[in-house]
C-alpha cells in the first residue's frame, strides 16, 4: 500500500468515535470476547459489527509455521515456509537503522501475506549475562543500541498494516525460572537501562502492542503489574495500543483487570477459562470490577485493529518468499558478520592463490532455522557455509569437507581424525565452530560458556596440522575462546544469518564482501568477568536481586577496567579508516541546548568498506557514580577507497542526564562532559569536550 493511501484513512479523532459507537453496541460477553484467546494464536471478533478477529504470530527471525487451533501441533500444510531472516542479535551486529527498517518491512509484508495481525516480536531485553538461552533473540547489552534497531523494525513492520508486539516488558533477562522468578532492582538500574528500549519503542516507534514478561518485577507478575502497565506504559509514557500477555503468563484476574492487562493469550486450559474471559464477566456483574475497565482494554484493542487497516478494504495484503525478502536477508548477513581477529592479512583468502580449502565442522552443513522453540522458522531454503562456498568457489578451488565433531561422543574421535587429515592435506583450514539450537534456545539457559563437542581440541589439533586456521563462530551467545583463540590467525562471528547466511559467509571469506559487523555485546574472557557473575547474582531461585546496578555489559568492563576478549562495538575490516577533525560546539552548554559534534571519517585503505563510528560521553563531575562511557550516537558509513565523509550528532541534555532516585527523575548535572569518538567502546581515535552550565 502506497502512503497516500494510507494517509486516506480516517483521522485519530474519527477512529475514536468510530471505536466509541462500537463499545456502545457490545455486550458484555463480546466485549470480554476481545480480552483473551480464543485458539492459540487468535482472539474472537465480533461478526455481527464487522469487528474481525485478530491473528498473532510468533516472528523474531520469520513468520512461524501454522499450527492447530487448540494445541501446538503443527498442520502440516506446503503453503507456510517463508522467508527466514537472521536472529536479532545479527541485526544488531549490523549496526544499521536501514537494515533493521528492511527486516522489519520483509516481516510485516510476510505476517499479511499469511494472514497474521501482529508480529510477536521484536524481542529487546538486555543482555545481562552471556548464558541467556533467549540472547540471540535480542539486540543489545546497550539500551541506545536497541532502541535504534527496535524503533527502525517496528516502523519497517506497521508500514505493511501489521502491528509489532514488542516484548517482554520487562527484566525478563534469564529463562532460568522464568515464570516464576522475582527480579529485584532500583529505581534507577530499571530507568536507566532495563526500559529506555521499551520507552523507545512506544514514543519514536509508535509500537501498537506491547507483551508483558512472564517473571514478576518486584513481587508481582510482570503481565499484570500495576507499576509497569499502568503508572509507567499507559500513564508516564501515554501507550495507548494493547498489552499482550505472554503466553500464560497471566495468575490472577483482579490483578489483570485491574492492573493494565489487555489481552490475555496462553495454552494450558479451556479458552473460557481464562484469567480474562468467564471469570471477568462475573467480576463486572458482581461489582468487582467496573465495566469501564473492560471498556478500556476493548478500545485499545479496537485501537489496534484500526491502526494495522484491519477495517480498511484497501488493507496491505503483503506477499513472502520474494526475491525482495531474499534480497534483503542477504545484505543483512553480509552487514552482520564481524570480523573479530585477523593477524598478518590471512583474510581475505584468493581463490586465485589456493588450491584446496578444508571445511570442517557440523555448523558447516547445519541448518539452523527450525530450531530455538518460539523462534523457529519453516524456512523456505538455508544455505549452508558448505553450500554458500560450493556456490562461490565452483569447483575452481578443491574442498575437503569433513564433520569434525557431532552430539554423539562415540563418533568423537573418528571425526576428528577425519578433520586433520582434510587439513593436512589442504591450503587453508576453515573450522566453522559454535552452538546450535540445542543452547541457543527459549525455555532454558546455559550453565557455562564451554563450546561443547570437544570443539576447543578440535580447534587446537586443526591449527597445530595447519597454520593458516579460521574459525567462523555460529552462535548467538559469546563462548570461550581460550586457549585456541591466541594460535588462530583469523576468527569471524557469524551468528544465525538466515536464508542467505552461507552465500554472506562465503563472499566474505573470499573478499567480494567486506566485513562490516560490530559486536553489540562485550565477549567476556572468563563469565566471572561479568557482573551478574561476579557477585552470584545469575539466575537466582525464587528471586534474582540485579546487584550491579546499572553497571551492566561494557558499563561494568570498561568502568572497572576488566579486560574483554572483544571489546563493545569491536569488528574489524579489510580496509582501514581514520577519524579526523573533532569539532563540538558550543564549547559551554545552556540549559536546554545541545551539544553539536561532528568528526571526518576517511576511508585510508584499498578496499570499498564500511564503518560505523561510535559516539560516547563520560560525566566527569557527576554527584552519582556513572559509568566510564555510554554510547550516545552511531552511524554507519560506507566509503570508497580514500574517501571521506563528515559526520554530525547532537547531543541533547537527555544525553548528559541520568536518574536520580532521590528526586524520582532525571536530572543533567552542571560541569565537565568528556566526548569519545571511536570504532569500538575501547578504539577511541578522538576525544574532546563541552560544559553543561548551572
């Protein structure tokens, strides 16, 4: 659907009349009809007022296959493979708004063409330990991060009249006792960096759902807690879309009525017997709860189905497994892949000057698509690495495959024999390491960072047979690397890259693509590094207490002065480039002003590339304990060789501010603030500075 068409609808004003004459002609039951799930995925309409159901769909990385009505059992049907993107922690490697904007479009035209209202997604909870099973799921240890992509991919997935549910709000950082785990935290460790993502996402994204958490907050069940839905998301922030529960996630019907719920969705009892269906009726005709709180929840989502043209006859009807999709999913995994080490330029490899090239590993061969619980995806097609480099290479280069290691340890050492003869007798050694869905995985968490199946032998016996070893990690969790990583010349992250990721990793490995992925999440040498860990504060039982405060990710390792393995924003290049001319303006800040900065970034290499410059800022004089630097800016640049590009920010006072819990807000404090531009948290080519006023 073109804008003007869509700009054709009616306005704010008239869909509130529109959705007030309907509340006026419903009963009772219809209205409570609208507050809960009906089959796994659906919610009741209202037929005889042309108010229409309206259809979910699990969707981080691709429209989930069909499944009956009343168990998860799927269909079994030949019309519901799709296109399969990568998981948002690739996304947010690429460190690119446009991509995250396409990945959201491709989504929301696939969830129409299917006949889905909502995309169960996008998934942005912090990155608070690297054994979350859900990580690859996410974005970011950085909540400046995961607004930006999150804001882009909600506005890419509601241009095609699809609403994006946003979750899990909030704190749902492990899956470890998940649904049941009490997270407990301060006020300001919970403004600062465990909702802005969320806030985000209602206020520059517009996001028309939001899905509550299946932990409590504090005590109380995060789907009907009265804090979280009501006094920040509805009151302070001024949502006014639906809150989904997760899936039975919802313990209490006073609590759900009352407390901001709006739709309950789950799976383990009869529809009717849902916390928001027979239950509330009875409730509002016994004077327990006011039919005006029904009301509410029914023009929310009514709001809803207004927003996403569910009344338009000229609705987006979308389409999937296009040439487009595939398109984009491509250029999003050649953008995500990040090129973590290469020592004395063994990367790019030249077909040209190579004979033989041993690929070893199950991730080599592995597809990854169907795996992961809620995140699975019936892919149309997922190119392997294997297949990505039989594509590219076409016989001109020989491949001596073998599978080097499985889950079946009685095959351990067979498979490893195998791998060091296919190095041996090769130019090059590719070892496509990592995970699989069996760790990276809803429902449950890793106990450690080992790379499991022996990999770290393999790895070993691999480099001492031959020298010229890269690893390719395929995982969505950072994994220890030591000792191997320090004899290895070269190591890529490849996450999950979708459909295309074998196509990316192949023109990567060989050049025609140049790396250009950042990490959004600090790679720890050692999990006591980090600061869940190292207080005992990971998973916790009946309760989790968020001791680190805000100092989470690279805000605890560069405060603290811990070394990573890979820094915050670390990903290298085939080319080099340079940042020059650091200017901020105005050198002293008024009260309501911003800071204006600007820099050159010059491509100095040989080959096209791109870059995605960093902006931080430290408070020097801050009353409160800050952290070393926080990420305030980036953009993403690509540049011919010996080109160059001027780049500006503006650094606004809610840049400079941070909460206070003694005065209950956010507050800028005069005095020094240090500017550190860089190609990683801990690059940082220029420094400069301003002075926030009294």
């Amino acid at each position: 659907m073109h804008i003007t068409e869509k700009d054709s609808r009616p306005g704010l004003a008239q869909i509130e009349e529109q959705i007030s004459s309907l509340i006026s002609r419903m009963t009772l039951e219809e209205k409570v009809s609208l507050c809960h799930g009906n089959t796994l995925f659906k919610t009741a309409g209202v037929e005889r007022l042309g108010i229409p159901p309206l259809v979910t769909t699990d969707g981080p990385h691709g429209i989930r296959q069909e499944f009956k009505e009343h168990k998860f059992e799927v269909t079994g049907q030949t019309d519901d493979f799709v296109s399969y993107f990568c998981s948002l922690i690739a996304l947010a490697a690429t460190w690119n708004d446009e991509r995250a904007y396409d990945f959201g479009s491709g989504m929301g035209q696939e969830a129409r063409a299917r006949g889905k209202d909502v995309v169960l997604g996008p998934g942005i909870n912090i990155m608070r330990s690297p054994l979350c099973g859900r990580n690859f799921e996410y974005l970011s240890e950085d909540p400046y991060l995961i607004s930006r992509i999150a804001v882009a991919y909600i506005k890419g997935v509601q241009q095609q009249d699809a609403a994006a549910c946003v979750k899990h709000f909030a704190a749902n950082n492990q899956e470890t006792n998940r649904l049941s785990v009490s997270v407990e935290m301060d006020e300001r460790t919970l403004r600062e960096i465990y909702l802005p993502g969320f806030k985000a996402c209602v206020e520059e994204g517009g996001v028309f759902s939001v899905m509550g958490a299946y932990n409590k907050l504090r005590g109380q069940y995060c789907c009907h807690n009265e804090y979280l839905l009501k006094t920040i998301l509805k009151e302070e922030w001024g949502f006014d879309g639906a809150v989904i529960s997760d899936w039975s996630g919802t313990h209490d019907t006073m609590e759900a009525a009352n407390n901001g719920l709006d739709i309950e969705m789950g799976t383990e009892r009869p529809f009717n017997e849902f916390y928001l269906a027979d239950a509330l009726v009875e409730a509002v005709k016994n004077g327990l709860v006011e039919e005006s709180v029904v009301d509410d929840k029914v023009r929310r989502a009514l709001r809803l189905r207004f927003k996403a043209g569910m009344f338009d006859e000229n609705r987006c009807k979308g389409s999937y497994n296009t040439a487009k999709h595939q398109r984009a999913s491509l250029d999003i995994a050649r953008e995500a892949i990040t090129l973590l080490k290469n020592e004395k330029g063994i990367l790019p490899l030249n077909e040209n000057s190579i004979g033989s090239i041993a690929v070893i590993g199950d991730n080599a061969v592995k597809k990854h698509a169907s795996g992961g619980m809620s995140s699975e995806v019936k892919a149309l097609y997922e190119i392997s690495p294997l297949e990505g480099l039989k594509k590219k290479l076409g016989g001109k280069v020989k491949i001596n495959y073998a599978r080097g290691y499985s889950e079946n340890e009685a095959e351990a050492d067979i498979l490893m024999e195998e791998a060091v003869k296919a190095a041996a007798m090769s130019d090059v050694a590719v070892v496509f390491a990592g995970l699989n869905h069996d760790f990276d995985t809803e429902a449950s968490d890793r106990t450690d960072m080992s790379l499991p199946y022996r990999q770290p032998e393999l790895i070993q016996r691999i480099y001492d047979t031959n020298p010229n070893t890269i690893v390719v990690m395929i995982s969505g969790l950072p994994v220890e690397m030591e000792p191997w990583l320090k004899n290895v010349p070269a190591l890529l992250q490849a996450w999950y890259c979708g459909m295309e990721g074998g196509n990316a990793m192949a023109e990567v490995l060989f050049g025609d693509v140049n790396p250009s992925g950042k990490l959004p999440v600090t790679f720890p040498a050692r999990l006591e590094d980090c600061s869940a860990h190292s207080i005992g504060e990971f998973p916790g039982s009946d309760a989790v207490e968020y001791k680190e405060g805000i100092f989470v990710g690279y805000r605890h390792f560069d405060t603290n002065k811990i070394e990573p393995l890979f820094c915050f924003g670390h990903g290298l290049s085939y080319t080099d480039f340079e940042y020059s001319g650091l200017k901020i303006t105005p050198p002293s800040v008024e009260r309501g002003q911003s800071a204006q900065v600007s820099f050159c970034v010059t491509n100095t290499g040989e080959r096209d590339g791109g870059e995605t410059a960093q902006v931080y800022i430290r408070d020097t004089e801050s009353s409160l304990v800050r952290p070393e630097k926080e990420l305030k800016g980036f953009k993403k640049v690509f540049l011919k060789p010996g080109e160059a590009k001027e780049l500006s920010f503006v650094l606004d006072e809610a840049s400079m501010s941070f909460y206070n819990d003694k005065i209950g807000g956010w507050t800028a404090e005069p005095g020094a603030f240090e500017v550190l531009v860089g190609s990683s948290s801990r690059d940082i080519r220029l420094k400069g500075g301003f002075e926030l006023k009294k």
